[in-house]
C-alpha cells in the first residue's frame, strides 16, 4: 500500500467525492492511510453532509496514490481525541487567515496540552452532579484579608462565575471593599475590620459550581508589602508571609455554597495550611452538608499566571492540577494542509487597544502604527483614539498620535478633580477600575509592527505591565502581546515586530524589542521611521535609510538588555554631538559605564550635554560613549 493519497467520502456506501487534499498544491502532498482514516469521517460529515441526504452515515476510505510523497505537508491542524472520539481541529489559523498552521512537533507538545484542556471542559468524567447555588460565602474567625476569589464554571474552566459579581461583607475598613475579591485583579485586596468576619459573592442566579480559586494576602505574584517579604519571623518561626497568610489557619477559612434561598447546600472544609493560594475541586463530586475535598495548596503560581500581569484568570491554575485529577485519554493528530505554510507574518486589524491587566494609570507619548508595504506610513497618524472611561483634560488620546513626542502625554484619568476624571463623576476613575486607550484605524489594515514611545521622564516606569491587544472590524481579538516587564519598563519605546511570524499557540506574542532610555528625544516632528528601520549609524531620508556622521543618532532597540542599551563591564567618555559634530567631551574622573552617556535621568550624559553652551543645535544634542582603557570606573566626578 502507498504511503500517501487521499481520502474517498462515502454516503450510503457510494462514493460521493475525494477531500482532494492536494488541490491547492498539486501532486506530491495528501494524507496517510492513518491519518485518512481518523479525521477523514469528521471531515466527509463537513463536506458532503448537505447533499448526503437520508439520514446517512458519511464514511470515508482511503485512496493511495503513487504520486503521493506527503512532501508538501509540512505545516497543517492539529485534530483533538478524547476517549476515543473526535473533537475537533484545533483550529490554528482562524485568527490569521491563511499561511500559517503547526508542524507535527507543534502538535504533539502545546496541541497536546490545548487538546487536554478541550477534553476536561467537554468531559467532565461523568462525574458525580456538582454543587449548584447562587451565593458563595467565605467564612473566617479572624478578619478577612485576601486578594481575590474566582468560582469556576464546571464545564469551561476560562470562565470566571464570580467576576465581577455583587459582593457584600460584614465590615471593610478604608476603601478595601468586598467587591476587590471579584474586580479580576490581584493588585486589589479585601480587608474586613473584625473577628468572625464573612464575605458573600452573590453569581446572580442559582448555577453548577466546578470549583474555587482564592488568592491568599501574600499570593506570590505582585509586589508584596514589606509584611509579604521571604524575611524569617523568629516570634512564630516562620517567613512574614507564611505568617500573614496563616490568618486563613488561625480562623479557619471555609466556603460556603448556599442556594437562592440562602439554604447551604455544602461547606468547605477548612484550611489547615498557611500557602499563597488553595483550590478546591467540586468536579470530582462532592458531599453534603460538609464537603469531604481537600484544598489543594499553591504556593508557587505557574508563569501563565505571573505573566498574566495581576490578572485573575479561571484558567490559569485549572490546567497544572485538573489534567491530573481526571481521568480521560487525549491523542493529538497532525493533519498536513497543503495550504498552509507556516506561522502567519501578517495579522490584520482595525483597532490597537493599549491596557494593563492591573488597573494603573497609562502614560504614554506616540505611537506608530506600520505595514513593510509602506514604510512610510503611520497608519495611526491623526486616528480616532478613545480613552476608556476617560483621559484627564490635559492628556487627551489626540496626544497619542500627533507626530509629537514634546507635547503632553496622553494621561488615563484618575481621582483628583474633575480635570483629572476627564469631567467624570466621582468614583468614575479609582483605581479599581480598568484603563484602556483605543486607536480606531478605520478600516482593517495589515500591520507588521508598532512603535509605543514611553514617557521620556521620570515617571515613564509607569509603562510596566503594558500589553495591547489587536483587533479586527468585528471586534475580534487577532493578536495580544506580553506585557512590559519591570525590567524593561524606564525603556524610550517598546516595538512590537509582527514580520518574523506568529507562534500559532501563543496565548501572548512576545517579541519586544526596546529603545533605550534616552534614544528618543523630545521632538514637535518626531521621526518614528528612523527609529523603526534604521541601525545605528544611519537616518530616514524619506525613502530609506542613509549612512550618517553620528553613530549615536538612530540607537538601535536592544532585545532585552535592560535600560541604557548596553552591556559592557568598561569604563569611558561621553561626547556630546549638536547636529552630528562634536562639541566636547564630559568630565568624569574616571570614566563612566557604557549606557550612562545615553541615560536622561540621575545626572546621565544626555541630560549634561545641552549645559555645555555655546552652540546653537537645530535637533536635540546626541551623546555616543567611547571606551578608554585607561578608567577603571573607581569614582565619578566632574560634570
């Protein structure tokens, strides 16, 4: 038998038609025998199921062919099976069109994992029935102190019951409310004021309840307070935040679910373990009037969840523990598709969305927005921007895309006055509730990059935690970066480069790359092109880019170096550049580390050199830093 060929539909045992897998390749592509015969049926049934009429099974059988060499498979789907039984394609390119798809290897790894959690949501093991209720009360013999509760749904773990939901407590001191525990960040907290304290989510209607996720005080992902520290605490014996989270041990956390009559329908054990988070599992059944499951303790939370930004997603910490609670078989199958070359190098959107998963102010400068077609063009430029709930007065979304990086920043609103509110009431702009800033494109276009300016002053770490999202006409999210790192956060610009194509299972695309502090100057007529295309060395000129006298005018964006751009233990001068001549070099006693001369802040080169005087520079002064091995960097001075 050959190795390859296509696969035959049949309807009532007649042969209605091939699936011609290799029509948009030629010859020398299809599919194995076994392959044929495990999706070949789900995919008859797709095709020929109209005109099959009768209420008959579509079947398939196996063609070989001779000319068939699979060659042309490289790339394809990924098909999921669970117990036995087919689910589906994994669907890979749905978001990018054409020219992507998974290699075999793709499959067997992150299409394995994607399958088993398609398998436990669709499969929940026919389980004994869950808890179903309306009310999810937290009851505590101490004050309650904690970062978040999520309530799973029991059949689709990504979804969260209790975000967002009305919550009520017996008492909350400042503006440390109940409702922190379901805002869906775990930059927020809760903190009732007494002894025997409850807190009580209502879902807003009696529902299956598959399980709950808490967020300890001391939860491990944000920047904890200093009582959240590893320090040890010798009066009990333990770390500062083993012991602040054992509050939840002293009193005796346990849940409850009560139905819409407020009857309890099970209760939690308690916690007997001082850990950053607990899980309790309802999906594997659960007893009543006291639930016999165990919380499963986190201390370590996963790098889905941290890279989450202080998000608190149902199914960040589902897949680490369910897969191996329940008990199903998966299989990944790769199925080659001759239309599909490779991970997608082009996405295409209407809407940029720049947020943070914590709700924290965003302060930004520019934005570009490009296609290599024409690189020329910002398609941002003068776009429709819209600020949710709203921009302060002074920093308006206009700001984002006025071609200046020396006017004011755009500013989301905040508490203070009405200004600051951007005319909101008040209460509109605390800091519980979620910024975002919106470009409108007009139209679908296909989009290579984007350049976000920072804020060039001090208050530029604010970017930390940034990530955008890119939508297309119906609102749907095509692509969703990571967020900025803390180590990446006092950066001049961040660029998000699209042409070195699509990972297909990317939940968050990561590839930053970053202009160092100082490598983009205050400009009413910035030139984005410059720092977008060209290297060091070299300058936009309209059409491309050309050699210049300065090596130091167009930095070029470092992938993770941290701030300043450079990496050298060695020591040398700054000298100062005004319209690409050199005008002097800076005294320093002995030298200064590469990355201080393009530095703006604490005294670094770049702020020093316009104090030089005696010139007139029609662009902004540039700094460039020359080794000498004569320092050893044991002093700075002069200056």
């Amino acid at each position: 038998m050959y190795g390859y060929g296509d696969c035959g539909c049949l309807c009532n045992d007649t042969l209605v038609g091939n699936l011609d897998v290799c029509d948009e390749s030629g010859q020398n592509c299809g599919l194995s025998a076994t392959a044929c015969s495990a999706v070949g049926r789900h995919r008859c049934e797709s095709k020929f199921n109209s005109s099959c009429t009768q209420n008959v099974t579509v079947v398939t059988e196996f063609l070989p062919d001779v000319s068939y060499t699979g060659l042309n498979a490289s790339y394809g789907d990924c098909e999921c099976w669970c117990n036995g039984t087919l689910t589906g394609d994994l669907n890979v390119c749905d978001n990018y069109g054409q020219n992507c798809g998974v290699d075999t290897s793709a499959c067997d790894v992150a299409g394995a994992s994607r399958c088993a959690r398609r398998c436990a949501n669709q499969n929940p093991n026919s389980l004994s029935p869950w808890p179903v209720g309306r009310y999810v009360k937290v009851l505590l013999d101490q004050h309650i102190h904690l970062r978040q509760v999520v309530v799973f749904d029991p059949t689709d773990t990504s979804v969260n019951l209790a975000l967002n939901k009305p919550a009520t407590a017996d008492s909350y001191i400042e503006n440390y409310v109940a409702g922190n525990v379901v805002d869906g960040s775990l930059g927020t907290f809760s903190h009732t004021s007494g002894g025997n304290s409850w807190l009580e989510i209502d879902l807003g209607d009696e529902m299956p309840i598959g399980g709950i996720y808490i967020a300890n005080l001391c939860d491990g992902v944000m920047s904890d307070p200093h009582w959240c520290s590893d320090s040890w605490n010798s009066a009990w014996n333990m770390e500062n935040w083993q012991y602040m989270n054992n509050r939840v041990v002293e009193g005796g956390l346990k849940v409850q679910i009560l139905d819409g009559d407020k009857n309890v329908v099970t209760e939690s054990a308690s916690i007997t373990e001082s850990r950053r988070a607990y899980v309790v599992n309802f999906r594997e059944g659960f007893t009543t009037p006291t639930d016999t499951n165990s919380w499963i303790g986190l201390d370590a939370q996963d790098n889905t969840w941290q890279q989450s930004s202080c998000v608190a997603q149902a199914s960040d910490k589902w897949d680490s523990w369910d897969q191996s609670t329940s008990q199903f078989t998966v299989q990944t199958l790769f199925v080659p598709e001759p239309s599909f070359t490779g991970p997608a190098k082009t996405i295409y959107a209407r809407f940029i969305r720049l947020y943070k998963s914590c709700s924290t102010i965003i302060n930004l400068s520019e934005l570009a927005v490009w296609h290599s077609a024409s690189p020329s063009v910002n398609l941002a430029a003068g776009k429709s921007v819209t600020c949710y709930p709203a921009c302060t007065l002074s920093g308006g979304g206009a700001l984002l895309v006025d071609g200046s990086t020396d006017t004011e920043v755009v500013h989301s609103c905040y508490e203070g006055d009405s200004g600051t509110r951007g005319d909101l009431a008040e209460g509109a702009c605390a800091s519980t509730v979620p910024k975002s800033i919106e470009i409108d494109l007009g139209q679908d276009y296909p989009i290579d990059g984007v350049l976000i300016v920072n804020r060039l002053d001090v208050w530029r770490l604010r970017s930390e935690g940034l990530m955008v999202d890119f939508r297309d006409s119906g609102n749907s999210v095509v692509l969703t970066t990571a967020p900025i790192t803390q180590s990446h956060m006092d950066s001049a610009g961040f660029i998000m480069d699209l042409q070195a194509g699509i990972p297909p299972f990317a939940a968050e695309f990561d590839a930053w790359r970053y202009v160092p502090e100082g490598g983009i100057s205050n400009s009413s007529d910035f030139d984005w092109k410059n720092t977008v295309w060209c290297q060091s060395g070299e300058t936009w000129n309209g059409q491309g880019c050309s050699a210049n006298s300065n090596p130091s005018t167009a930095p070029v964006p470092d992938s993770g170096s941290g701030s300043g751009g450079g990496t050298s233990n060695e020591y040398g001068d700054c000298e100062c550049y005004c319209d690409g001549s050199l005008q002097g070099i800076l005294p320093f006693d002995d030298g200064v580390p590469e990355g201080f001369c393009d530095n703006y802040g604490s005294g670094g080169g770049a702020s020093q050199c316009p104090n030089m005087g005696g010139f007139t520079c029609h662009n902004p002064f540039t700094v460039n830093w020359v080794h000498n091995p004569a320092y050893q960097g044991t002093s700075f001075g002069g200056g």
